[in-house]
C-alpha cells in the first residue's frame, strides 16, 4: 500500500480521504468477515467524526478558535518577513542574528502555521521555549523584536485556550474530540490496508488486486491535493 502522511491533511480533507476509503471498500463488494468488520467498525467512526465536526462548527467557540489561529498565523508571518529583510542588512551583527532566529523557526518548522491545530501548537511552544534561550533573547534585541516575539507567545496561549474551550463543548455534549475519533479511523485504516496488503503479497490472492489498486490511487491523489494546498 501507499503511505498516508497525514501530518499533510487538514480535518476536513481527513474526513474527505476517510470516506472515500470507506466507499472503495464498500464498492469493491468483497465478502469477507474480517473487511466487513472493519469497515462496519470504520463506516461508525466516520459517523461519529462527523457529529463532532458539526457541533465545533455550529459553535460559536470553533469562530474564537478561528479568529485566534488568524492571529497567530499573521504575528508568526510577520516574525518571518522581519527577519528575511534583516538578512539582507549591510549591518553585519543584524545580518547574523537575523540568520540565527531564522534557522532556529526552520528547525521547528518555518510554514509550521499551515499545519493542523495540535501539530501548529506542539511546533509553537517548542519554538517559544528556544527563543527563550539566553542567546535567542540576545538576537531578539539585536533586532528589536521583542514586541513580535511576545505577540507570538500571546497568541498561540489564546489559540490553546480556545481550542480547549472548543473540545470541553463537544465532550460536554455527549461527544468525542475530533483527534480522539481521527485516532481510531487512522487505526482502522492502517488494519484495512495491512489486512489487505497480506491478501495480495502473502496469500497471493489477485482478486484483491483491484481494491488494492482503487486505494492506492484514493491515497495519491489526497496526497496530491494536499502538497498543492500546502504550496
């Protein structure tokens, strides 16, 4: 099978791959007991996932959580974008410290705001934790951007916070966290294609060489979509 890197996929193009992996499943009209397990196992899942992607939506928090990942996004950007221009400074000690931040963003992850919540917020605190550091905090004066740098700290705690909020609104109404749900599909799948995968390597079965096929092709072209959103 292919590899599914799902560090690439948002929440919603999770759920669109989940379920055209479900319906190739469902199509391939193979009548086994472990697959139609699996599948009746994926087919709930998918159904929960889509309650709690529901209720975050048609609530007023997941908007708080909208605006504060914008807030983010943009005082990270503009981190960047102040930094790329002092790297090209004639003035030799902003050049270097300018050099200095940005290969320390690029160790967590320069485009680290394009990723999923959980991913974007794990790379954030990492991040801030370093420019904490005695010698971050030096080049940050060198370049007076200490005010950007404590935006940044601002808003990734707000993001966090509402995010919270947003997950303590779903779980109180009788729901599940997305992530939660997220965990048990991807667990799901990675039997599916494991199952799968034995049929036609091990067993050598070529009748389930189509469905293998028609999964193969689900999965390169979410990849492909999901490097084009990405670019």
């Amino acid at each position: 099978m292919k590899t599914i890197n799902y560090h690439l996929l948002t929440q919603d193009s999770f759920y669109t791959f989940a379920v055209s992996f479900l319906n190739a499943i469902i199509d391939s009209n193979i009548n086994n007991a472990v697959l139609i397990r699996l599948r009746d196992s994926m087919k709930e899942r998918l159904n929960e996932l889509e309650n709690s992607m529901y209720k975050a939506t048609t609530s007023s928090i997941t908007k708080t959580v909208s605006a504060n990942d914008n807030l983010f996004n943009n005082s990270f950007r503009s981190l960047k974008y102040i930094l790329k221009g002092y790297a090209l400074s004639k003035n030799v000690r902003k050049r270097e410290a300018a050099n200095e931040l940005i290969s320390l963003i690029e160790r967590h992850g320069w485009d680290m705001h394009k990723e999923s919540y959980s991913i974007q917020n794990a790379k954030a605190n990492n991040l801030i934790n370093d420019l904490d550091s005695a010698e971050a905090i030096q080049h940050i004066a060198t370049l007076s951007v200490e005010n950007q740098v404590e935006e940044i700290k601002a808003d990734i705690k707000n993001l966090e916070h509402s995010i919270k909020e947003r997950d303590s609104y779903i779980t109180g109404n009788n729901g599940r966290k997305s992530d939660e749900i997220m965990k048990d599909i991807k667990r799901i799948i990675k039997q599916v294609n494991t199952f799968i995968t034995s049929k036609v390597t091990v067993e050598e079965d070529t009748s389930w060489n189509p469905i293998m096929l028609s999964i193969n092709q689900i999965i390169d072209r979410e990849m492909l979509a999901a490097r084009k959103r990405r670019s």
